[in-house]
C-alpha cells in the first residue's frame, strides 16, 4: 500500500501543467453543469481541446477520438445554450427493449471496430481497454441523446474501466477526474429515477 502512494504521489509530481489545466478545466465543467452555468462550454471546450492532444500523444488513440465527439457535443450545447434554451427537453424514460438491442450495437459493434484500428492500424499499446472505454462511452451517450435513465449504467461501466487504464498510462489527474465523474453519475442516476419514478406514481 504505502509503494502505491509513493508512486501515485510520483506521478502527480511528474504531471504536467497541460495535464492540470485540462483536468481542472474538466472538474470546473461538471461543478458548473451543476450549478447549471453557461459558462460550462467554454471550460468543456477547452478542457476537450486539451484532452484530445494529451490523449492522442499517450497513446490512447480511442479516447482522443472520444473526446472528438465531446468537442462536437459541446459546442451543439453552447449554441443551443443561447439559442433554444426555450425548448421543452425531451422527458426522462426507461430505455425498451429495442432501445437495449441498439445500444448494444453499439457497444459491441463500437468495440470491434476500435479495437481492429487500433490494434493493426495504431501502436496503442492497451487497444482492448481503450476500445472498451470509448465502445461503452458512445452507447452510453446514444442513451443519454434520448434522455434514458439507464445512459448513466453505460457511462459508468466506461468510467469505471477508464479509472485503472489513465492510472496504467499515467494520466493521474483525469484517472481522478474520471472518479469524480463516477460519483456524479451514481448520483445522476439516483436522480433521474427519482424523477422518473414521481412521474410514473
């Protein structure tokens, strides 16, 4: 135990300053999505920005892409922040069983297709994992786009998986960022069923 924190603390030590300003810039987006703040997009942006670079120079082709599509997500959401935000969102609901069988699809069809590029077309030294973070992500994302309770199951096997995978590549702030982000989502998740089950009474 007490060598796991000495090398833990090595590596916070050895991280670089891109690495803090993007994982806090991350931290700072998700306290402000719950403070239900504008101004998360632009701290996402930049955080996403950043990420794509330390992600892509890691190692961890899949996730730099991941974060591709958050980049996107981010910037539809600024606009629609500004420009619709008098647009009724759709409802919170339990996915169905053909909504099931789409999101595994995804997963499974997300995965295999990840983890062929990156296995013969990348030198990802950990292409099952990062193809099994970014796999789960997309599905979980599809579900979170339709407003499903079960999104935030998805999105923490990922979280879950992604934890120990920046650990092994030595990203220590976004491998606590992730963490962070696994607590939120318990928390979301308890939420919207909250919500979902009141409406349903």
């Amino acid at each position: 135990m007490a060598n796991w924190v000495t090398v833990f603390v090595e590596e916070i030590r050895n991280t670089s300053l891109l690495e803090w300003l993007g994982a806090g810039l991350g931290a700072t987006e998700v306290l402000l999505a719950k403070a239900n703040k504008v101004w998360l997009y632009p701290a996402g942006i930049l955080s996403v920005l950043i990420s794509i670079y330390i992600f892509f120079t890691g190692g961890l082709y899949a996730e730099s892409a991941l974060n591709l599509y958050y980049l996107v997500m981010s910037i539809y959401g600024w606009w629609f922040w500004v420009f619709k935000r008098s647009v009724i969102p759709l409802p919170i609901t339990r996915a169905t069983k053909k909504e099931w069988g789409i999101t595994l699809w995804i997963a499974l069809g997300g995965f295999i297709i990840l983890y062929i590029t990156l296995r013969f077309l990348t030198d990802s030294t950990v292409p099952v994992m990062d193809a099994f973070v970014s796999a789960t992500a997309w599905a979980g994302m599809w579900l979170l786009a339709k407003r499903k309770l079960e999104n935030w199951i998805l999105l923490n096997i990922s979280n879950a998986a992604a934890i120990p995978l920046l650990f092994y590549k030595q990203f220590p702030l976004y491998a606590l960022l992730t963490l962070f982000l696994f607590v939120i989502a318990i928390f979301g998740f308890l939420e919207w069923k909250r919500i979902l089950e009141k409406k349903e009474q």
